[in-house]
C-alpha cells in the first residue's frame, strides 16, 4: 500500500512541477538568471521534500511551489515594464575583450578567469584573443563573441535581413571606421544597443553614443516611422547599423 501511495504521489508531483515550469516560460529551459535558478531549485527541494515524507499532505508541498510561480510570473511582467528591474534581478553583461584587447580589472571582479575565457573562446571557434573585436559575458554565464572583419570585407552586402545601414546625409555607412557613429570611447556592454525599447527611448544609451533625440527622430523618419512609441525595438551595432522593428510587426 505504501508503494503505491508514494508512486501516485510522484507522479502527481511530477506533474504539477512540469505544468509549473511550463508557466514559467521557456527561459528556465535555457539558460537561467540566477533569480530563476533560485526559484527552479526551490521548486525542486520542495517537490522532494513532498515526495519522501509520506506524512505530509501533498498541498503542503503544492502550494509553495504555487506562490514561488506566482512570485516569478508576477516578476517577469514587471521586468518587462522596466529595464532598471531586469538589470537589478538579471544583472549587468561584462565586456571582457574589448577591440582585442582583455579587461582584466572586469574578469576580476566577475571572478572570471584565463581558463574560463579560452574554453568558451574554443567554444566559439577563436583561436586568438586579438581576433576577437569585442566578448561579452552574458548575466547567464555565457561568452559572446564578435569577431574581427576583415577590412577587405563589405559590410553592406545585401541579404542581411533588417539591418540597415544609417543615412546622415552622405552616403551609406560602409565600415565601422567610416561610420563615425559609434564613439571610440564607448565602452559595449550589449550588443547590439538598444536605442528603444517598447516605445521608450533608452536615453543613457544615447548620451553614451553621443547623440540625442533630435538625431534619432532623424533616422525613424527616413524609414518612415514618425512616433517613438511606434517602435517596438530598435538597435544599432558596433558597425553603425541599425535595426527598427515596429508594434505592428512590419519590420522596416
């Protein structure tokens, strides 16, 4: 009796944290914050917890792992109303190469070593730090990696979906040493950055960039978007090519 009474509680309690982890989103899937991995462990002791004392009653067990869904839905959708939260419960990347050269002060602090840094430079099929443009360590832990172009290359070759190369003027930006978009100090942190995002115009990165609102309003306007808040995403890159995707989908 005992043995069925634990095999009908495992497979309940299986359910319920697969149903769970389902409303939580395809994130936890992937790669985890470490809020989220604070919510998945919790998930899971508690499911033990539930299954190894035959005496507890199963909604003992059901419904913390209820609140710890709620407490993570309720999180997500604030964080998507706003960045300054998603950067308090995700964090911050870290640029740890930086036009080919290593920022040892940052791999300090990120606790980030040489070893680390070459298995995911392997990883992404980098052979040598000095060909790498810019790496990013992502908040989940993972290595980003831009390579370095060779100058002999067209950055403005057709075919390469919804980046488009900004028109100020003259002609079409054709390099990132032409472009004269991206100011030589402006230490990445993502790329590419993000200039809107749901509408809102992330003005930080655009005193970083060195630019304002008037110049981008310039740019929606050649094409053809009027209003920032009809701008669902917008980004531009280290190369000086910028990305608009609009609420309505239409991506220009």
């Amino acid at each position: 009796m005992e043995f069925w009474s634990l095999l009908i509680r495992t497979v309940i309690i299986y359910f319920v944290v697969f149903l769970i982890m389902r409303f939580m989103g395809k994130r936890e899937i992937g790669k985890l914050s470490v809020f989220d991995l604070v919510i998945s462990v919790m998930i899971a002791e508690i499911a033990v917890i539930v299954i190894e004392d035959m005496e507890r009653s199963m909604w003992s067990g059901i419904m913390p792992m209820i609140v710890l869904l709620l407490i993570q839905v309720g999180s997500a959708f604030i964080t998507m109303k706003s960045r300054k939260l998603r950067l308090l419960f995700d964090g911050k990347p870290s640029v740890i190469i930086d036009k080919g050269k290593l920022n040892s002060d940052v791999m300090r602090k990120q606790r980030y070593n040489l070893d680390d840094l070459m298995l995911q430079l392997r990883e992404n099929k980098i052979s040598a730090v000095s060909d790498v443009e810019f790496a990013i360590l992502e908040t989940s832990g993972k290595l980003s990696v831009i390579p370095k172009e060779d100058s002999n290359d067209s950055v403005g070759d057709e075919g390469r979906g919804q980046d488009d190369h900004i028109n100020l003027g003259g002609d079409n930006l054709k390099t990132y040493s032409q472009s004269k978009i991206i100011p030589s100090k402006y230490r990445f942190e993502i790329l590419p950055v993000p200039l809107i995002m749901d509408g809102k115009v992330q003005d930080e990165n655009l005193e970083k960039l060195e630019k304002t609102r008037f110049w981008l309003k310039n740019v929606l306007q050649e094409k053809g978007v009027t209003d920032f808040k009809d701008v669902f995403f917008c980004t531009i890159d280290h190369k000086g090519k910028l990305f608009v995707d609009t609420h309505d989908k239409k991506r220009r």
